[in-house]
C-alpha cells in the first residue's frame, strides 16, 4: 500500500504545483491606458497589458496584449492582439522567445458568471501573436471592468494545449472629478485626451 500511495502522492503535488505555476497575478504597474483620442470619427481607446516585464527571474514568461475600441467613421469594433514569450535572460538585447500562438482567449470578471470570449481572425504574425474582436456589448462591459478597477481574469490556451490563467486589477479612475460619464476611457471616445498617471498616447 505504502509502494503504491506514494507514487500517487507525488504525482498529484506535482500537479498541483504545475496548476498554481500557471496562474499569475500581474501587478498593477504591468496595465497602462493606451490611447488616439477619437477625432474626426477616427481613433482607439484601450488598455496594453505587459505582464511580467517587470520581473527579473529567468526563466519567465512575459504576456503581451491589447485591448482597444476601436473607431473608424461608423465602424466600431472591439478588438484584441495577444502574445506570449519565454525570457531566458535579463539582456533587454537579447530576443525573447515567442510560445506557440495561442488558440483560445477569455475574459472574466469578477462577480459575473459570464465569460467574455474573444474570436481569434487571421493568422499568427512572425512572434505568434495573435488578433481578434469581442462582441460589442460583453466588450463594453469589459472595457468598464477595466476603468473601474474590478478584478480580471484572462484565460489563454495554446496550440500546444498549454494554458494561462492571468489577474490583474483595472486601472480605476480616482481623479476627483473623473469617474461616471467622465471617466477617461469616456473622454477618449470624446475626443479628449485622458490624463492618469499610466496613460500611453498612440503616435
């Protein structure tokens, strides 16, 4: 009994420490507002998601991902591109290596049983990255998950089944002014460009 229950044991910490290795919780300095404010009907108000770029462990694994609405005169879309890479050294030089593309992408937020899926469209790029558009009314519930600060989960799969699990909290709005109809993610679809102390002006 004592040969066969411990074999067992061992694999199921094993398992346990893989599951745990796979969720991380990014820090609130990996989230900044990246913006064009909307003139002319044309421009784009998101979120760039770096996780982990602020980590010095080797090896890692580094996220990169956008959230953006998206204007183009009467078109307006939600959309997403995502990568990840390993890092196997602090040399900023030195190229990161790209994981395989991922294949499913998720959102959640926390106090909604409802999960916001995004439609992946087109091909990976050159790093594996990958794009694709959310539908408009669980995006805009996503995108005030984000001004407000809720909590955010962010599931991705891989080509190679691998899988992450990412929370990270948004970037509320604590100006004494902002907030409500004046939140800055509001004043960029107005044309106006938002100040917070993490925000990304779009050249």
């Amino acid at each position: 009994m004592t040969a066969l229950r411990c074999p067992l044991a061992l694999l199921l910490t094993l398992a346990a420490t893989a599951v745990s290795a796979e969720s991380v919780f990014l820090s609130s300095d990996d989230l900044f507002f990246a913006y064009r404010p909307v003139v002319g009907g044309r421009g784009l108000c998101g979120f760039q998601i770096r996780g982990n770029h602020r980590s010095t462990k080797i090896p890692r694994a580094e996220w990169d991902i956008n959230i953006d609405e998206i204007v183009a005169g009467d078109i307006r879309i939600a959309g997403i591109s995502a990568g990840a890479f390993n890092v196997l050294s602090n040399d900023r030089t030195g190229t990161r290596q790209p994981r395989t593309p991922i294949t499913a992408f998720s959102f959640a937020v926390r106090g909604s049983s409802d999960a916001i899926a995004a439609k992946i469209v087109g091909s990976p790029n050159a790093f594996n990255a990958v794009r694709g558009m959310i539908d408009a009314e669980p995006a805009a519930g996503l995108f005030k998950a984000f001004y407000t600060g809720q909590l955010i989960t962010i599931s991705l799969t891989y080509q190679d089944a691998t899988t992450d699990s990412l929370q990270l909290y948004g970037m509320a709005d604590r100006r004494k002014f902002g907030g409500g109809k004046n939140n800055y993610f509001a004043e960029c679809l107005r044309g106006l460009a938002p100040y917070t102390n993490s925000s990304r002006p779009i050249p």
